[in-house]
C-alpha cells in the first residue's frame, strides 16, 4: 500500500533546482517550480542519467543534461526525445518543513 | 474521407525514424515509407564507440524505437534496401530491386559515410573504419584480449573509440594530423586539455603526421607514418570525418559534395522534396549555410522536416548542441564557431572543469565548450541563437545565471 515517506528537508529544494532521493533504493528527483514541489522517477529512461544532475529546469520541463530527452516532471510525460519512454512520477508534500514523498 | 498522401523518408538512421514518428504524432494518416539501407532497424550510432563497442550495451538497448513499433504505427518499412533513384517528373523512389514509391512528399535523410583515407594497405584485415553496427561488431571483435590499436585521426570518433579501447584494456597508439586532439573543432586550448586527459589515461599519441601506408602479410602488421614512425598493431581504426550520400539526387544538380542544398525550412529546390540530418546543408539564420553530423540535430531536424511536410513548416534555426563521452569525461558544446576572436573561460582548464564561451570579433557569443560543465552550454543556446554581445565578466563569473544575460523579447 502506498504511504508517504519522509525524505529530508523541503527547504532542501530551491526554486527551480532538483535533488535526488534515495528512497528504499529508487532514486527520486524533486524540485520546486513556483513554490510547488514535483516528485519524478530521476533516471532518464534514454540512458540512465540522473535528471537532477546536470538536468535543465523551464517550467514543469526537466531537460536531461546527458542526451537532451525532457520530460514533464508533473506527468512523467516525455517532451522531447531522444527518450521515448515516460518517466514514473510521485505524489509529494511538505509537512510541516518535512518532505515526504508517497510509495 | 482517408488520407491518401504517401510520404517517403529515406534513411533509416536516427533522422529518419524520428521524422517518421513525428508525422504520427502530429496527426498524419496517410502512407508513411521508411527505407533504410542497414537490414536492421532504425538504431542510435553515438554508443557505437563508446557502450555498445566497449560490450556494455546490446542492439535492443540502442533502438530509436523497438522493433515493434513501426508495425504498430502503420510505417511500411523496406530496411536493408537501398533507393537507387528519384524520379523528380514522376515523383517516384525507386528501389534496388525494381519497387517503385510515389510520393506526395519525400524526406531524403541519407545520412555520411566515412572518408577514406589514401593510403595503400587498408584493404587488410585489420584496417577497420566505424559507421555502422557491423563495423562496430568487427571492432569488437578485433580487440577482444586486448590488443594494441592505432587510432587515425583524434577528432571525436577517434578520440572516443581510443577512450573505450583504452577502456578495455587496449594498447592504443594515435596518428594525427593536426598539433593535438581534436584541434579542428575545438582548438589548441581545449584540444591540450582532451590531450592531457588521454595522456593520463595512457594512450600515446603522435600530432602533425599522418599514415603513409598500412603494412602487414595478409593481415595489418604495422602502420607506417610519413614523419618515419613504424607502429607495430594488430588493429586500425580511421576516423578521417564523414561526406554526405548524396547520389539519389543524381542528375538534379542537389547531389552536391558539401550536402544536399535546403531552405532554412528544410525544403530542397524541389517543392516537396525535403532533407534533413547528416546529408542536408541548410542554411542556417545565425551561421550560414551548414552540414551538421551531431546526434540532436539529427531529431531535431528530422522533427522539423516532418513537420515541413506537413504544410506546419518553421525556420530551423537550432542552435546545434552535441556531447562527447571520453573515459569519465563529458564534452558539451553548443553552436558554430569555425573560428573565433575570443575564449571567455569560466571554470579552469587546468581541474578540466570548465564552459569556455567563443565570441567572434564583434564580441557576439557564437559557440560554447564545456568539460564538466554542462549546464552552461545549455544555457547559452538563447544567447547564441539570439547573437547577443555577452558582458564577458558576466561570462567569466560562475555566479551569474546566464540566462539572465538574455535580454527581453521584444
């Protein structure tokens, strides 16, 4: 059953900058775009690179730093290839300055 | 009522299959062709010298799409053919074999093909060039146990391939002709500091000479260098550049040496007729008229072209970007600079972490280059597609977001 698990700090997470999770060994990126937090798979599914290392934030769009694939942190949905598969996405929240995202 | 165009795309490279799903995701009905003459399809070249030739990735982990996925979409796909000849009157394909495809519109994404070098003896078993999967697969097979390799020519393909050969345990050895690695693209400056990277990595390299000829009884023995080197190798790979395949555009007069001609919407002289990817020079709003060979530019081209057919055409006007893998090193670098005035570096060369910004004499951004720093080549792409005049403390100054050196539209 899904559960929200706390991760860190939100205040970790600046406006317009990601950071991974390892959460029970799935690496999860979050970010913050206009004080809201998005929760994402953070592999890119083109080759395995972290989106949060290097990756371009511009809106909800995360652009791998790797290989260019985007996707829509919000959605998972990809944007532009060369990925051509989705990315998982998360339910996330701030309780009280704490971060915790839904497994 | 059913969409009755048929549209043809030929070249099953990257270009092609991407501007084949383009015209899906955008709504077409009609026929779709996708001829590509590799018997396999559509795959991704770049771990062609890196993953896939050092046995890390598989066929399956490099498709543009799986297999399946063309049947799914209703793409008629004849791989493993070659199209021999366009009927301009006619507006027809022909294929090797005799099939005939009339098309409505016709994408030509034919890609490069290596360079050969003019020397005697590459016709030995040995003497191996990398474009394609089997070239690769030889490679692989060449060197398995770890054998000593020369490498001709230290652009990127050479430089990449020495990179993962070194990787698995090869004794590598380069032929270079220019004064250091990748010197043509890149420079003295940055090309110094890829040479010191292979350096560190062990690999021996000889700049300023190039193959006199290839030696060896009935197989590659020994590569003899004008300069006088004899280097004794079991293997050699040429990485001499690339020239575009244009014969299918024989007797148009588009069958050019420097790339099939296009309008900066991707549409050949003739109306209909489109090109994109390796084989195309178009002609670019910020730097001219272009043939560019990279990775991106080959989807991003090939999703414009396929949008061109369909009547939604915009000016291509990408500002190019493309990496390169070199042991644990990423090389980013974006844009156009044949040469340039000025290198704005911000970073260090000497820790290899850096974005280098070229500016040509009148201070405008042209292109930048970066080791490890990836996130500024992406953010200059505005800067440089816009052809801003930079302030270059700003650009030298690790603090300041370039995204706020571009002004306003408007």
């Amino acid at each position: 059953m899904a559960e929200f698990v706390s991760v860190g700090r939100s205040d970790e997470i600046a406006e317009g900058e990601a950071k991974a999770f390892d959460v029970g060994g799935q690496e999860i990126g979050v970010s913050r775009v206009d004080g809201t937090l998005y929760a994402f798979s953070d592999i890119c599914t083109h080759r395995r690179c972290n989106l949060s290392m290097g990756g371009e934030i511009e809106g909800t769009a995360i652009t791998c730093g790797c290989h260019g694939s985007t996707f829509d942190m919000a959605t998972g949905q990809v944007l532009a290839e060369p990925a051509t598969e989705p990315i998982a996405t998360f339910s996330v929240r701030d309780q009280d300055g704490d971060l915790q995202i839904e497994i | 009522m059913p969409d009755r165009r048929s549209f043809v795309v030929v070249g099953g490279g990257l270009c092609g299959a991407t501007a084949v799903a383009t015209l899906r995701e955008e709504g077409f009905e009609g026929r779709i062709f996708l001829i590509g003459g590799e018997d396999v399809a559509p795959y991704e070249r770049p771990p062609l010298s890196k993953g896939y030739l050092r046995g890390e990735d598989t066929l399956e982990q490099i498709l543009v799409r799986p297999d399946p996925w063309y049947k799914e979409q209703d793409v008629e796909t004849r791989f493993g053919t070659l199209a021999t000849q366009l009927d301009v009157n006619e507006r027809a394909v022909v294929l090797a074999g005799g099939e005939r495809l009339s098309f409505d519109s016709l994408l030509v994404a034919t890609g490069g093909r290596n360079r050969q070098i003019d020397a005697p003896g590459t016709a030995l078993p040995g003497v191996i060039d990398l474009r394609d999967l089997g070239d690769a697969d030889a490679i692989r097979a060449a060197v398995q146990g770890g054998v000593r390799v020369v490498c001709v020519g230290m652009g990127f393909i050479g430089a990449e391939v020495a990179a993962s050969l070194r990787t698995v345990g090869c004794e590598v050895t380069v032929v270079e002709i220019f004064e250091t690695t990748l010197f043509r693209v890149l420079g003295g400056d940055i090309g110094r500091v890829l040479e010191s990277i292979h350096s560190d990595h062990g690999v021996t390299m000889h700049f300023n000479d190039v193959v006199e000829r290839f030696e060896g009884d009935g197989k590659l023995e020994r590569v003899v260098t004008k300069g006088g080197r004899s280097i004794e190798a079991d293997v050699a790979i040429v990485g001499v550049g690339t020239e575009p395949v244009v014969e299918l555009m024989a007797g148009t007069g588009l069958d050019q040496a420097g790339g099939i001609p296009v309008d900066p919407t991707l549409q050949t002289a003739i109306p209909g007729v489109f090109a994109a990817g390796d084989v195309a020079r178009h002609d670019h709003p910020v730097f001219g008229p272009m043939r560019i060979e990279h990775f991106d530019n080959a989807i991003k081209m090939g999703a414009a072209a396929a949008r061109s057919m369909l009547g939604m055409a915009e000016v291509f006007d990408d500002p190019h970007w493309f990496w390169s893998d070199q042991y644990d090193v990423q090389i980013q670098m974006a844009g156009f600079a044949p040469a340039w005035d000025r290198m704005i570096v911000r970073g260090s060369l000497e820790d290899r972490s850096f974005c280098a910004f070229l500016l040509d004499a009148a201070g405008v951004l042209r292109s930048a280059v970066s080791i490890a720093w990836p996130r500024d080549v992406r953010r200059s792409f505005e800067l440089i597609r816009r052809q801003i005049h930079p302030d270059q403390a700003a650009l030298a100054d690790p603090s300041v977001d370039l995204r706020s050196l571009v002004p306003d539209e408007g």
